[in-house]
C-alpha cells in the first residue's frame, strides 16, 4: 500500500447537508413514542373486551405504567450525562422489548382479530383473549430470539462483485468488510475477539472498519476494541469514522484504532498495487464530522481523492450510504457503507428508509457507482435483531478482464 494523500481543509467540498427528513422527524419521537410503545399494547391486551378479573387489569396495567416512566428514565441516566452502563442496559432492553411489543399489538390486533372474527371464532370476549396470548406469545419467541441474534457471531456473507474498470491484476482481491459494532454498556470483549477469529479465517487482502466502533469514549470500551489489532490483512486494515463517534470523543477513536495497526482513512487515500495493477482505496470522515465542532473534521471527498489518478478504479469508505450521490458524482466505482443494521428490529426498516437510499446489499447508482450496504456487525442499543441478521462482509472483486493462466 502506497499514501498518496492526507487530510485537507479544501473549500471547494460541498457544505454539510441540512436536517434531514428523519431528523426532523425524530425530534418529536421521544415525546411520542414512549407513550404510544406502552399505550397501545396495555390497551389491546387488557382494556380491548377482555374482561379480565380485576386483580389481573390492575397488575398488568401498573406495569405498563411502570415501563413508561422507566425507559425514559433508565435511558437518561445510562446515555445522558451520568453515562450509567447498568440503566443504559435496562432502558435499551426495555425500549426494543416495548417495540416488539408494540409492532404485534398492532398486527395482531387488527388481523388476527379480524380473521377470528370472519372465521366466527367465539364471542367478542373470546377472540379478544385469543389475541392476547398471541401476541405475548409471539413477543416472547422474538425477544429470545433477536437476543440470540444480537449476541452471536455474525454469519459471513460472501459474494462477488464486478468492477468494470478493475484492471486483471486485482481479479480475485478479496475485501473484508465489518462495521457498527458498536462497543457499549453489555461487555463484548470475548464477542470481539471471536468476531476478529472469524475476520482472519478469511484471509483477505483489505480489511475495513466503516465505523461507529463504539457508544462510549476510546478509554470507556478499550478493552472491547483492542481484539480488533489481532485482524490480518495481507495489504491493508482501513478504517473512517462513524456518526457514533462523533457522540463520543471521535479523534480519541481515531489515534486508538492507529495504535491498534489499522489505518485511519480521514478524507485521503492509499494505492493497493497488485499484478501490475491499482485500486484506489479512499475513505471520507462521516457527514455527522463537520458539525460535531472537531477541528479538521469533515467529510471531503475531494480531499480523499486528491492526487489520485482518474483512471483508476476508486472503492470508497463512507459510513452513511447516503454519502453515495457525492460518490456517484466523483464517478466512484463502489462505496461501501454501514449505519443502516438493516432495520435491526423488523419494521423499524421503513424509518430507516426515509433516510438512506439503501438498506442492505448491493445497489446501483449513477453511471457507474455500486454501493455495498453491510446490516452491520454489532448492534444498536436494544440487544435484539429481528429480521435484520447481523453480518461479516466478504466481498470479492471480480475484473471484466480476468487474468489468464500460462
């Protein structure tokens, strides 16, 4: 690997994009949502004709008002100032149990209801029940089973991707990709290390981190992150920034991921030479850098890609897939990204999607520009995936031109 280009303040990078629509968007969620997550299941499950003895409406009642006021609370002191691991688990373990709870209370109890009802199953007080026991039912295997997902190795996802201007010398190279995996308040260290086995039995060429390595500062979730300078790489370990970092001291991320051998890609690039050919390996600090207030902080592509030839084939790091229209523009052949974790909780993709141009997998944009979207490694706040698997990315680059033995 030959650097070709470091970090630059260039005026000519276009500003910063203004408050997206999800952003806006969220500003009212945490008024709303805690209400509407416990409003709505109490209601189906206990006040919809069910007619349940007293004591059992009373009890169950008192804990969904228990769950309303403790989230919020649990969720300000584990992720406000006081930074308190223990409420953080407790209000992320009660916010995705809520959501499911909350989704099914829906689903079920407009369909299931519906169809007891033209099936002409029981009396009103009957199927009321029937929803009920199924919707708890249903919560319960999910929460199990997101947990379980959540908490293991992440599958390996393989697949090829051809780049036509991939010269023949770098048919095969072969590109790791893992990200967002989001080091917090439930230790991981072991699941970091055996996330970084798995990295290695992949022998790669390339191995990139598109960020949010952690909630919590370097110092707070070093002893996680450190596995992470056991991975191997016959050229290069590339990393850029995460919004996440941006939350939590960004550059102290930065020198820790340099002293763990990787190389931190902040709006410049190297050259990965092989066979004769090059492939232009460039990464961009996310968009949440430049308003974060870091100095020198900023996502600038042109930065990156200066001095690079423009003949060349470029794969980019950007955290957000949504850096991918500045990619296309700059005629970059494939960016790969993060941040999205594929929804995480099945439906919350549908938010996800008013805010990024791709969820998962691979995608097209512009002339030439494919965009590698990973579900991500880790995962966000609630300790549960559900129909949204976590994944370690094996990419390999195929050439229209592939070498041909002697």
């Amino acid at each position: 690997m030959t650097e070709t280009s470091s970090t630059r303040s260039a005026d000519s990078e276009a500003q910063a994009p203004g408050p997206s629509r999800l952003r806006r968007l969220m500003r009212f969620i945490p008024l709303v949502a805690p209400v509407l997550l416990w409003a709505v299941p109490c209601w189906v499950l206990l006040h919809a004709g069910q007619h349940w003895p007293l004591p059992v409406t009373v009890v169950g009642t008192v804990l969904f008002v228990l769950g309303l006021v403790g989230m919020p609370l649990a969720m300000t002191r584990g992720h406000g100032r006081r930074q308190q691991d223990r409420a953080a688990i407790i209000g992320d373990t009660l916010l995705g149990a809520s959501w499911i709870l909350f989704t099914w209370s829906v689903l079920l109890g407009v369909l299931l209801r519906l169809a007891l009802t033209v099936a002409g199953v029981g009396g009103s007080q009957d199927r009321a029940r029937i929803v009920t026991w199924a919707v708890l039912g249903v919560t319960a295997v999910l929460l199990v089973w997101g947990y379980a997902e959540a908490r293991r190795v992440p599958r390996v996802r393989r697949l090829d991707v051809r780049l036509p201007r991939l010269g023949a010398g770098l048919d095969g190279l072969r590109v790791a990709l893992i990200t967002d995996t989001h080091y917090g308040p439930l230790d991981r260290a072991r699941w970091s290390a055996r996330v970084c086995e798995t990295v290695n039995t992949l022998e790669a060429d390339l191995v990139c981190h598109t960020g949010d390595i952690a909630d919590g500062t370097a110092e707070r979730r070093r002893a996680q992150a450190v596995p992470l300078g056991s991975v191997r790489a016959t050229r290069a370990r590339v990393y850029v920034t995460g919004n996440h970092e941006y939350y939590s001291e960004a550059q102290g991320w930065v020198d820790l991921m340099d002293e763990l051998g990787w190389e931190p890609l902040r709006n410049r690039h190297l050259l990965l030479e092989r066979g004769g050919d090059t492939l232009v390996v460039a990464g961009v600090d996310d968009v949440t850098a430049e308003s974060s207030g870091l100095a020198g902080h900023r996502a600038h592509l042109t930065g990156a890609l200066d001095g690079a030839d423009p003949d060349l084939p470029v794969l980019l790091l950007a955290h957000q897939p949504k850096f991918v229209d500045r990619a296309a523009a700059a005629g970059v052949d494939l960016q790969l990204s993060g941040h999205t974790h594929g929804g995480q909780i099945w439906p919350f993709h549908h938010l996800v999607g008013i805010d990024q141009p791709a969820l998962a997998g691979l995608s097209h944009h512009g002339a030439r520009t494919l965009l590698y979207t990973s579900r991500g490694t880790g995962f966000w706040g609630p300790p549960f995936r559900v129909f949204a698997p976590s994944e370690i990315t094996l990419l390999v680059l195929r050439s229209p031109h592939p070498a041909t033995a002697p």
